[in-house]
C-alpha cells in the first residue's frame, strides 16, 4: 500500500480569551511559524513531521506561554490555554487530526479607555491604541526571546501569574519580583547598579507590599485591626512597577544575538 506524504504539519492551541491580544502577535524560529491570533495559536512546522516529537511539541508550547504571559504581564487579565490539536495534511487533500486536552488558568480583569485626536483635517494625531499595541508588542517579543533561556526570568513571569490569580495576596506576590531579582544579583544595591532601576520606584513597590496597611500586603499582621483594601491607583501603580522591573530584567538578560 503506497504511504501518501504529509505536506504540512499544523499545530494550534486554542486561547481563551479569544480577544486577548488587541493585535495578532508572530513568531519566527528555525523549526516553525507561530502565530497568535483571535483564540488560536498556531505552529506551522517548516518540515511536516508525523509524529511530532514531543520535545518540539513542549518547545512551542512554552514559547506560546511566554508570549501569554507577556500579555497578561501587560493587561493583568486572565487567560487560559488548552492542549493542542495536530493536523497532518497530505498531498492527496486529505488529512486527520489529533487532540490532547489539558490547559492552564489564570483569574483577573483589566480594561483600557483609548484616546485618538485629530486635527480640523482628520488627520489622526496622536493614537494611544496603535502606540500602546506597538509597545506591548515590543514588551511581547522581548519576554518570548528571553524567558526561554532563563529561569530567573521565568520565576519573575510566574510570582506575576500568582498575583493575577490570588488577587488577596497580589502585592505579596508582586513584591516577589523584587526580591528574586535583589537575590538574582547579590543585594538590592547591586540590583539597582546593574539594571538601572530608579529608587524611588523600587521604594515605591516596597512600600505599597509592606508599609501600607492594607489587605493585600505582605506585613498585614502588624496593622491590624486597621487594615483596608488597597486603592485601585496603588495596585496599578505597583503593577506598573513589576512590569518595568520584568522588562528591564529581560533587556538585561535577552541572548546575544550571534
């Protein structure tokens, strides 16, 4: 019986939410094409391979992760990743499709108001949606070529997951970033040296995970029965800072383009 070739090998896996990136998002490497876009993530092999090996497999699916949890980084929201489906496409047309069902969660939201302005022309001038996906995919790109090769990098992304999802304890978690990072290089002075981080910001995340009596802080017990929740302007304010200081860390820390 004549074996008909596999011409093409598409991987996907499904996303939720499917709007969760305001942009489609792509990737390049030597052994696949990705792309992520309205709830799939999808590979497409350079060689169709049947079977896939299951290192490859893993391969993508940590670099899809890198890349969701960039963006949840970015948008502190939610999202989840079921297991992948594989379809081998063959030269006669036909073709057939496997699935693996597994996935992971996050639990949060976020939303954004975007300002565009015109002048009497309707020339657009300034647009806070296009200059904020051009930055988020910068920050997206940065994170899915670091995370790879480094585990303190990936320990950063995963105590920011912890705080999307255990939201009581977020600036415990938040606060996590700092002190990885302080241990990455020896002391938070160290820290501060060889990153370029300003004080003032890394005082700031300090003083809103530890001094402020609020629910989500790392030292509640001391302030109690005084607690109060903490503000909506200091959670942001803090998830800004631990987004700067994952971004610089993964600047300092990307591999040396060869």
């Amino acid at each position: 019986m004549e074996t008909i070739s596999i011409v093409r090998t598409i991987l996907d896996w499904p996303y939720k939410p499917g709007d969760f990136f305001e942009s489609s998002v792509s990737w390049s490497d030597s052994k696949y094409e990705l792309a992520l876009e309205r709830g799939v993530a999808r590979a497409t092999l350079k060689v169709p391979q049947d079977p896939v090996p299951d290192e490859l497999q893993k391969e993508i699916e940590y670099k899809i992760l890198s890349i969701l949890n960039a963006r949840m980084v970015l948008a502190h929201r939610d999202f989840s990743l079921e297991g992948v489906r594989i379809r081998q496409e063959r030269a006669d047309g036909s073709a057939n499709t496997s699935m693996t069902l597994k996935g992971v969660t996050l639990i949060a939201t976020a939303g954004t108001v975007d300002v565009i302005h015109t002048d009497a022309a309707g020339r657009v001038l300034k647009d806070t949606r296009a200059e904020r996906i051009a930055t988020h995919q910068a920050f997206i790109a940065l994170i899915a070529n670091a995370a790879t090769a480094n585990p303190v990098l990936k320990k950063l992304l995963e105590s920011y997951r912890a705080a999307v999802a255990d939201p009581k304890d977020e600036l415990v978690h938040l606060y996590e970033i700092r002190d990885a990072i302080a241990l990455h290089y020896g002391s938070e002075a160290n820290a501060l040296s060889q990153l370029g981080i300003a004080k003032t910001k890394w005082k700031r995340l300090g003083i809103l995970s530890n001094a402020e009596p609020v629910e989500q802080s790392r030292h509640r017990g001391k302030h109690s029965p005084i607690l109060r929740q903490a503000t909506s302007d200091e959670l942001n304010e803090a998830r800004e800072i631990a987004c700067e200081l994952i971004r610089i860390f993964a600047g300092k820390s990307k591999p040396k383009q060869s």
